[in-house]
C-alpha cells in the first residue's frame, strides 16, 4: 500500500507519495540530428548530446519529485562513437539512486540509422538533481524502491558512487583548508 504524505489545507502543493518505482521515473526521448547540429566534421555537436541528455535526466527527475529539479552534477561523458547527421537520437533515462534532496539519474544515448534499423549505443551519463521549493531551497524527495535484480544493481552502484564522491568532496576541503593564505 502506498502512503501519502498529509498536508495543511492552505498548502498548495499535491501531496506526494513516500516512495516511487524506478519504473515511475522513467523517459524515452528521441530526435532526428539534423543539419543545425553538425560540426565542422560531420559529426553531431557533443553539446547538443549534453543538452538533450540534460532535458531527459530532468523528465525523469520532476517525475520522481513531483517538482521542480535542478541539474547540480554531470558525471563523466565519453563519447563512444560519433552520431551522423541523419540518425535518430535516442535517450532513455530513469532514477538510479535518491538521496534525502537529490538523485542521480542514469541516461543512456543510441543512434540509430532509420535507413537500415541498426542502433548503435554511443554514450552513458549519470546527472544528479535536486528537488527545489519555490524559493529555491532543496526540498526532500520519496524514497526510490528498485523492484527488479538490474534496477538493485543499478541503485546500489549508484549508492557506491555517491560515497565515493562524498568523501572526495570531504578531501578536497581539507585539503583546501589546509593550504596556507597567500
């Protein structure tokens, strides 16, 4: 059974659930790359890929929080393969992990030749969101429950890599205040 959270009658807000599914969050996009997104060699801009990859973690993030959602993290982007002019575009994208304000999403990009159906997996992200109230202060967001053996995978690889960027975050303050003033 699902809990709702009460809220005050003057509140204005929908009251949101305790807990979401990863499959609540999830979100397919897709583009033709056309012309305007060509590089000097022919390729897709990679800025472009960022900026859709960026427009389809956040789907999936206000799906989850029920508000509205700020980029604050891109992790690592290579780019495995260049995408054609030409190509549809293809980002899916879901909630891996939730914190008490953010989450990190995971975004995975295909292209595919529509002249001959073969799809080619170009690149992966993981981007972090945190949910904001209208003044912009974060706000807490449900729990994520993964339900399948790959979304447990996913969430607790996530979990692993959150620790990891909390205590490199935790050195380099110490590291910075250690430095002398100069």
């Amino acid at each position: 059974m699902t809990k709702v959270r009460k809220r005050a009658p003057d509140d204005t807000t929908k009251a949101r659930k305790e807990s979401r599914t990863v499959c609540e969050t999830q979100h397919e996009t897709a583009q033709i790359m056309m012309p305007q997104h060509e590089n000097v060699l022919g390729h897709v801009f990679g800025g472009v890929v960022l900026a859709m990859m960026d427009t389809t973690a956040a789907v999936s993030a206000i799906r989850h929080a029920r508000m509205a959602c700020v980029t604050v993290s891109v992790d690592r982007v290579d780019f495995r393969e260049p995408i054609y002019v030409g190509e549809l575009l293809i980002m899916k994208s879901s909630v891996n992990f939730v914190g008490r304000t953010s989450m990190e999403i995971g975004v995975r990009v295909e292209a595919e030749n529509l002249l001959t159906g073969v799809r080619r997996h170009t690149n992966s992200c993981y981007l972090t969101f945190v949910a904001i109230d209208s003044d912009g202060k974060p706000v807490s967001v449900p729990a994520l429950e993964p339900e399948t053996p790959n979304e447990v995978r996913r969430f607790n690889a996530a979990r692993e890599r959150r620790e990891r960027g909390l205590q490199e975050r935790m050195s380099e303050s110490l590291r910075a205040a250690a430095k002398p003033n100069g």
